[in-house]
C-alpha cells in the first residue's frame, strides 16, 4: 500500500512539473494555425502558378516566359525584401511614428523561433502569410506593362514600389497607422492591394506608352486553356486570401469563404450576360475576367458582410469593371496590357465603398462599429481610397520616372517585335517557334 502512495505522489509531481508547459502549449491555437498555414499555400498559389498563368495566357505566345519570370522573380525577390525589413516597418511598433510608420526590431526576425506568437498562431507563420500578400500585390502590376517592359527594370521597379508604396500603405491600414485608428475596413486587401496595384498599373500603363501598334493590331490572347486553368486557380487560392484574413478557423472566415465565392460567381455570371447581349456570344475570356472582378470586388467586404450583400457587391463589380475595360481602352486609348487597371483598382474602389453599406447588420452584414452610421463608415472609406490613390499614382511615377533615366524602361521597337522570350530570356515557350 506504501508502494502505491509513493508511485500516485510520484505521478502527481510529475503532472505538477509539467503544469508550466501545458499552459505554454495553451496559448498555441492548433486549428487557427493549421488554417493559416493552409491559407499561405493558397495564398501563394494564386502568384504562382495562378496568376503566373492567367497572365502568361493573355499576352502573345512570343512573350509567354517573360510573363511567367517576372511573376517568378517577383516571388523570389519580395520574400527577401520580407524578411531584410518591409515586414518588421509594417507590424512592428513605430513608437512616435507608429502612425506612419513601424519599426525596425523584426529586421531579419532576431530571436523569432518556433515559441514566438503572434496572438494565438506562431509568428512564423503569419510572416509567411502575410508575406504572400505582398508577393501577389507587384505581381499584379505586371499585366499593365507586359510585353514591352525590360527585365531589370521590372525588378528594380517592383522592388521599389514595394518598400516606398506598398510598405506604408499596408501599415496605414494593417498595422495599426492612422488610417486603421481612423476605423477603416480593409478585411483582406480591397484598398491595400488592389486599388493600390491598379493605380499603380494605370501610371505604368501611362508612362511606358503603348505596345507597337496598339490599338489597331490585334493581340488576342494567346492560349485560353492557359488563361482558365490559371483563373481556376486564382478563385480556389483566392478562399486562402480572403477566408485567412479571419486569422481564425471559426464563423467569420466561413462566411468570408462564402461570400468570397457568391461574389466570384456573380461577377462572372453578370459580365457574361452583358457580354452575351452586347456581342451575341459570351465568351470564355469575358467569363473568367468577370470572376476576377468579382474576387477583387469582394475582397475587402468578405470578412463584414452576408450573402446577400455579396451577391449585391458581385452583380455591381461585373457591371462597373467591364464598362470600366471599355472605356480605360477604347475611349481613352490607354494600353494597361491585361485590364488591371479597370478589373482591380476600379474594383478594389468599388468593394470598398460598398462595405460601408453592406456590412450593416440591417443588410445581412456583420455590423458596423459600434455607434458609427452608414455614411459615416463610407466618408472613412472614401478617405483611405483617395489617399491610397494619391499616395500610389505619386510614387510610382516618381519611381518609374528615375528608373527610366536610370536604366531606361522599354526594350526597343525591334526587340518588342522579336518577342521578350528570345531577347530578354534567350528561350521560346513553344518549339515550332
């Protein structure tokens, strides 16, 4: 009987001892890690092969692989700028200037191990998810410049822009800078992202000029298997994008998930129709850009708002972007190679000042902040978009400007006609080219 009291005392010692490190082990939340770590796949994803795909699918065969590099190279390069210091002056406190800007403390992540936390998930990880944002978002200035835009250039440019607009619009707004205490509502990147890259798009789109002879020769894409395969995968990625923004795996992120897909749908379904009576036939391009708009649309919405109001905000992004491609091409004659312009910034502006309407409680939304009124919350959203566009339109001229001084812009007249896969890359991505 001694024997027994020793042994029960013995196991209650060791459970006492080990009380320290289940209450350490608490504080990780398993479920919302492993969604994170799903949703950084997706996220990542939807750059490459995505949106690598899509876009490589829309230019014409001779520029196929320099599409596809520069979304590569991008992805290589962001991650490196992450990590030497773009995260740490977005999410790290600023001190004085944490209304403008965060700190330096997370350089490299020093002392940053597999203990660290941010809230309930390691910090490891939101580094990483957070990082694929910033991946796709110069990525999708790419199809504005496409098939004329000197490698080096593309990547000095997109570095550039990442740390002098990127960087502190992203802090406005997700780390806790003047914007957010403002009470802006940004829920996976509407204003961060998109309409940040599609004004950034437009100035590109502007300053490069034309492709050789835009608007009168014809440059349809060219292969649209290449261009639904990586629309396909964007929608898929794009539930990592929006639903991971919940940052937890419970209600919010499902119904961010669902409205994600109501709005995709809607934005392709009301593109097609318009399309179909315009023209007599829808077509597949017209479809899957309608999808795109609605994603981009829903985006900063998706974590605020219900079916319905994604439904309402998916039905007015296929209506608003694809006029919005008829005039930024046909009327002003601006060549934005890929549409990023009209289907992301137009978008992005648009389903931002819709979640000030739409996630009202009244219309099925989540709610607004507590004791802030409709009109209130769209003065707020109003705001961040013109100082997002401002911000974005200066900088990366400025930026485009002095790189074009530099190192200049744009291959030659000949070079574009050769294609940018054999002057830039020495590669073809067919054979019988």
């Amino acid at each position: 009987m001694l024997k027994n009291y020793n042994n029960n005392r013995n196991w209650l010692l060791a459970a006492l001892l080990l009380l320290p490190t289940i209450a350490s082990a608490a504080e990780l939340n398993q479920a919302n890690t492993a969604w994170i770590l799903t949703s950084t796949a997706l996220v990542l994803f939807m750059t490459i092969p995505g949106l690598s795909l899509f876009y490589a699918g829309l230019v014409r065969s001779k520029n196929v692989l320099s599409v596809l590099m520069q979304c590569f190279a991008i992805t290589c390069v962001v991650s490196i700028l992450w990590l030497a210091g773009v995260y740490s002056f977005i999410f790290t406190d600023g001190g004085s200037l944490q209304a403008f800007i965060g700190g330096a403390s997370k350089v490299f992540l020093p002392g940053i191990g597999t203990s660290s936390m941010t809230g309930d998930i390691p910090e490891s990880v939101y580094f990483m998810f957070q990082m694929t944002f910033a991946i796709i978002t110069p990525a999708l200035i790419v199809g504005a410049f496409a098939e004329r835009m000197k490698f080096s250039s593309m990547l000095a440019f997109s570095s550039l822009w990442l740390i002098i607009v990127y960087m502190p619009v992203c802090h406005w707004i997700w780390g806790n800078g003047w914007l957010a205490s403002m009470g802006v509502m940004d829920f996976a990147g509407g204003i961060v992202i998109h309409v940040n890259a599609g004004v950034a798009a437009l100035v590109s789109a502007l300053v490069l000029g034309k492709r050789k002879g835009f608007p009168t020769t014809g440059m349809p894409p060219h292969n649209m298997t290449m261009v639904v395969t990586g629309a396909g995968m964007l929608w898929v990625g794009w539930f990592g994008f929006n639903a991971g923004s919940a940052l937890t795996a419970d209600g919010r992120a499902g119904m961010a998930m669902l409205a994600t897909h109501i709005g995709a749908a809607s934005g392709a379904l009301t593109w097609m129709i318009i399309e179909w009576k315009r023209y007599g036939k829808p077509s597949v391009l017209g479809i899957v850009t309608g999808m795109v708009a609605g994603l981009g649309t829903i985006t900063p919405a998706s974590g605020f708002v219900g079916p319905f109001g994604a439904l309402v905000i998916g039905v007015t992004a296929g209506i608003v972007c694809f006029y919005a491609t008829q005039y930024v091409k046909r009327k002003l004659i601006i060549d934005d190679s890929l549409d990023v312009f009209p289907v992301h910034g137009i978008g992005g502006i648009t389903g931002s000042l819709l979640t000030g309407v739409f996630a009202a409680s009244s219309l099925g939304g989540l709610g607004l902040p507590d004791g802030v009124s409709m009109m209130s919350q769209v003065g707020v959203q109003a705001l961040a978009i013109l100082v997002t566009i401002v911000w974005s339109a200066l900088f990366s001229y400025l930026i485009l400007k002095v790189l074009d001084k530099w190192i200049g812009l744009r291959v030659t007249p000949d070079e574009e006609v050769q294609g940018l896969d054999t002057v830039l890359h020495e590669e073809t991505g067919y054979l019988d080219l």
